[in-house]
C-alpha cells in the first residue's frame, strides 16, 4: 500500500477492522483536550441547536430546540457542531484518527456528521442496539477487504470502567451479517454476544456503519459524554447538511472545505461521483496546497484549550 506520509493502521489494527468491525485508538485526545471538549458540551447544552425532535419530527430526525436539558448529567444528544468552536472544524482532520480513517476509507471521502451525546445517570434509559444510516443503509453490508461506506469515530470524555456506565456496546463481526429487525431476534446490549467496552476519556473507536451497536444502560451516578463524528464516502448524502455548509466554509482549510463537499467550481453532473483531479493531493496535503499546521499533540495551531 502506497505511504503518502499519512499514519496507517497497523497489521493488528487492520485485521481487527476487517474481523470485528472495529477498532480503538487510546488516548486519541490529550487530558487537556478532553477537558476543554467536555466544557463545550456543556456549555452548548444551554444554547439552541439540533436535538431530537420526540413528538415533533419522524424518528431519527432532529428539531431545533432553545437548549437542552440543563442537568449537565442528563440526557443530551446535540447534532452539528462545527458552528459552535473552531476546536470542532479542526477535530474533522485531527491526524492520529483522521490518517486511518483514509486508510481504511481511501481518499474519496467527505465529512458528514457531528454529533455530541450524554447519556444520563440512572435515568431509567435500557440501552438498544442498531446500525447507522437508516433502513436503506441497514440493507449495505460489506467484505473484509471492501472499503466502508461510511464509518464513525467515537471520542469518549468520560472513564468508562464497569459494565451498564453507558458502555459503547458492540457485537465483534456483525458488520458482515443482516441485523434482526423483528422479533425476539432483535439484538440489544445484553443480547449474546454483545460485548460493553470500557475505556479512558480520550480514548476513541472507530467502527463501520454496518456494525451491531449502541449504547448500555448507565446505571451510575454520572452521564457518559462522547463526541461522534461520521465520515462516508462522497457519493453519499450528508447527514447534517442540505448542501455545502457556505457558513463553515471560511474557517477550514483546504482539506476541511474538501471533505465538507467544497470541490472548488459550481457543481456539474457528475461531482461527487467522479472526484477533482486534484483530490488525492488535498486529502493527503501535498505541501504545494497548504493546509494548517498542527502543534505537537495534535491542538491545531487555530485555538487552544485556553480559548
């Protein structure tokens, strides 16, 4: 496989990927980066965005809402982020997760989700269990040697250490079976063969669209706070934009613009489908396009936990 300067995943991590649907990455962030990001949660709990809309919207959509519950600890499930800091344009790319992302996904990908969830201390919540992208997606499966359609990055802010603390839970292998829609069959945390992972804030996993999984029931005192972020290939529609996201534009760098579906020229039948010519050298960054520079940890150079 070509090396284009890019971090790639090792022979353990890819097999792993390829037979269990996933992989984790410990301390994907720094201590100070989990500290900052959990304050963001929390400070954009109190203000107005995205949130699902019970009642209001069809399952799986979101309404706008004022806020949040305003218990820091409760139940919160706030979707896209990037107009709230600048720290959640720059996670898009962020290296050490970002370059196996490519390497599982190839170059012809785009950014197309972010999402920030709580789950709630002992709120009586049971857990479940699911794929993502919807129905049409739940139908797409994949080979070990096929690259994902789409694939998320779960970044955890809080220390998960026993089982039913809202554990990310996953069934090892299922990205290449059918999911069990009806009946008893229907898979759910507790189900044979799930398995509740435990992990350190900072750590994060990556996992393919198709694999088994959902969050454990959280019967401690204090809510799980994760960060997820979805990637999928660029002939997908986005999951929170109707179209390029012209606000954000003026704050990425070219690579952020690429993957947020900026091609550089109107659109013209075809894009999206056959990519720029120049696309493998921006999602690598050939030095000749400029992208930002990165300090040591990955923070990027455009904000600081200070900010």
């Amino acid at each position: 496989m070509t090396n284009h300067g890019m971090a790639q995943l090792t022979d353990l991590q890819r097999e792993q990927w390829s037979v269990d649907g996933y992989i984790t990455i410990e301390g994907a962030l720094s201590p100070e980066e989990v500290e900052f990001f959990s304050g963001e949660v929390d400070r954009i709990r109190m203000l107005p965005g995205w949130e699902p809309g019970r009642g209001e919207v069809p399952r799986g959509h979101y309404a706008w809402v004022d806020h949040a519950n305003p218990e820091p600890e409760s139940f919160m499930d706030r979707r896209d982020l990037l107009p709230y800091h600048q720290a959640f344009i720059d996670l898009i790319d962020r290296p050490n997760v970002f370059d196996l992302i490519v390497d599982i996904m190839g170059p012809d990908l785009q950014f197309s989700m972010s999402q920030a969830i709580v789950r709630g201390g002992k709120d009586g919540f049971p857990g479940y269990t699911h794929t993502d992208g919807g129905p049409g997606q739940r139908r797409v499966r994949v080979t070990e040697t096929s690259a994902p359609i789409a694939l998320k990055v779960m970044y955890l802010l809080t220390d998960v250490d026993g089982p039913d603390s809202g554990n990310f839970t996953v069934y090892p292998g299922s990205h290449m079976r059918s999911f069990p829609i009806d009946g008893d069959r229907i898979p759910h945390p507790h189900g044979p063969g799930a398995v509740q992972l435990t992990g350190k804030a900072g750590d994060a996993y990556l996992f393919s669209h198709s694999l088994w999984h959902g969050p454990a029931p959280n019967n401690t005192d204090n809510g799980r706070k994760t960060i997820l972020y979805n990637y999928s290939q660029m002939f997908v529609r986005w999951y929170d934009y109707g179209g390029v996201p012209g606000e954000i534009l003026s704050k990425c760098t070219p690579r952020q613009k690429r993957l947020l579906g900026d091609l550089g020229h109107d659109f013209r039948p075809g894009d999206y489908f056959y990519v720029p010519e120049d696309q493998e050298a921006v999602i690598y960054q050939n030095p000749e396009i400029g992208n930002s520079a990165f300090f040591p940890g990955g923070v990027t150079s455009s904000w600081s936990a200070d900010t």
